[in-house]
C-alpha cells in the first residue's frame, strides 16, 4: 500500500489516518493550528494518494500508510581513502616528536625547554608537506 499507484482513489478510513498523522505533528510541535488547519482541509478534499503526498512531503514519521515511510533524507558518507604510508608516517610523526621532545627533556640538562620546539617544527613541516601533495 505505498505510493507506487499514485492514481488510486482514497478511502475514508485512509483520510481519517491521515488527519490522525496531523494531529500528531500538531501534538509534537511541527504544525501550528493555522498550518493543521490548511492541511486538514487538503486531507478531506484530497482524492487519490498523489493528492495527499504534498500534504506530507515536508514531515518526517509517522506520516499515513499509504504514503509509505518517509524519505531518507540521511547523507551518504563519503568514502574514506585508505590510509597510504605517508599518511600514516606524517600522522604519526607529530606525536613521536613530543614524546621524543620529553624523553630529550630529562635526560639532556643543557638544552632545557628548547627541545619542546621540535613537535612545533615537525607539525610544521607535515602539515606543509600534505598540503603540497594535495
């Protein structure tokens, strides 16, 4: 009973289904009693199923059986590249130069807080050599 038969005349009980969907987009909110109002009067006048998919065609569920579930309206999510290992060499680097950077840290004295530039450097030259390969 969907709406692969547009022409199909409504029944009674269709349209009283379809009121009763109203009434519930009233209930949660989506339809103000003026927009019910107008919609309402399209349900009752409406005479085949095409009649009523404009009335529902900006509502999700639950929307009449006889229209069918709503569209999916969800985008489909683009693929993911596979991770090559340059990808995964330069997502790896910056991380390894900090904890390089500690270790440096506390066993060399002399160079101190210097040795904490060097995640800085490193993120600088991958992030400047992925935007080149882009």
């Amino acid at each position: 009973m969907a709406v692969d038969r547009p022409n199909f005349r409504l029944s009674d009980a269709e349209r009283a289904e379809a009121l009763d969907v109203l009434a519930e987009h009233v209930r949660t909110g989506r339809l103000d009693i003026v927009e019910y109002d107008e919609r309402s009067t399209a349900v009752s006048a409406a005479r085949t199923r095409s009649d009523l998919a404009p009335v529902f065609s900006d509502l999700p569920d639950p929307r009449p059986a006889v229209l069918g579930p709503a569209p999916s309206t969800e985008a489909v999510p683009a693929a993911v590249p596979p991770l090559t290992l340059g990808r995964r060499v330069a997502a790896m680097a910056v991380p390894a130069a900090a904890v390089l950077a500690i270790v440096l840290f506390f066993t060399v004295g002399r160079v101190g807080i210097f040795v904490f530039v060097l995640p800085i450097v490193v993120a600088l030259l991958v992030g400047s050599l992925t935007r080149q390969r882009r």
